[in-house]
C-alpha cells in the first residue's frame, strides 16, 4: 500500500517544512509516503464559500485514481488513539488497497462532491488546527503508527 497526503496550499515556514521533511523521511523505512500539494485558488476574495470549496474540490478529485482509498482530515471525523490509528492502517493495508489518500482540505472544509467519494473521516482533535500544522500531526502520527505496528520503541503508553 501507499500513501498519499493530499494538501491545499504551500506551507511558508521553514521550521514547519523541515519537520515535516524529517518524519516523511522516517516514514520512507515503513511504506511509500507522498506528500502533494494542490496549489490555493487565485482570486477567492470574488468567491463565495461554497464555490471556493467546489474549485478545491474539483481539483482534489483530479488527482485521484480510480482505485484510491479517500479518507478525509474533518473535524467531524471518527477519533483514533495512536494505537487505534496504528490498527486501522494495518486493517487497509492488509485489505489490500493501492493506495490511501488522505485530504487535508481548504479554509472551508470540503465540497460534496469530494465528501461524496470519501469512504471515511478522521478527526485529529476537536481544537482547530492551522492546515499547515496539520500537515505535520498527520505525518508523525503515521510515523508514530508504523513504529507501533513494528514494537519500536517510539511511542510509549
């Protein structure tokens, strides 16, 4: 299995970059990892919410292959432990799927289209998160999830 960390708009802060450089890194000796970002909308400020989230939506979807597994970052979502998370990895990994794709959306949330092909929401926390911190949680805790699956001495209960 691999998976794919979709993501609206860059991340300016170098700290924050090079952070998440280092789990993807540590992420490379478990499974395939990408991290993709999908450039922000030019001109929101004429858009109401609804449209901003339906363009976002449509190029979220662009990128997907048929056979991809879409899990959306919602605040609305199901909420893991780590060891839960670790348990619900390896149920998709040994479902056998291709490829998981996790969304982080944009300010507004996601279209319904794009809540529509999801199979699935996970919440991080009930507090609200910046997306570009988001993008690091959700990069360690799959890190934190794989050392768990294998009993390396990362996470600790």
């Amino acid at each position: 299995m691999k998976i794919k960390l979709l993501a609206i708009g860059k991340t300016d802060d170098k700290n924050l970059i090079k952070l998440i450089e280092t789990y993807q890194n540590r992420l490379k000796h478990y499974i395939k990892f990408e991290l993709e970002i999908i450039a922000d909308l030019k001109n929101t400020k004429n858009l109401s919410e609804t449209q901003q989230k339906e363009k976002e939506g449509e190029l979220l979807l662009k990128k997907l292959q048929n056979t991809d597994v879409l899990v959306l970052l919602d605040d609305k979502g199901k909420h893991f432990t780590s060891i839960e998370f670790s348990k619900y990895l390896q149920k998709k990994m040994n479902s056998g799927i291709k490829q998981l794709v996790l969304v982080i959306g944009g300010p507004y949330g996601f279209s319904d289209a794009v809540y529509k092909k999801s199979t699935g929401k996970i919440s991080l926390s009930k507090m609200t998160f910046s997306h570009q911190m988001i993008r690091l949680f959700v990069v360690e805790q799959l890190y934190r999830a794989f050392t768990i699956l294998k009993n390396e001495p990362y996470h600790h209960e």
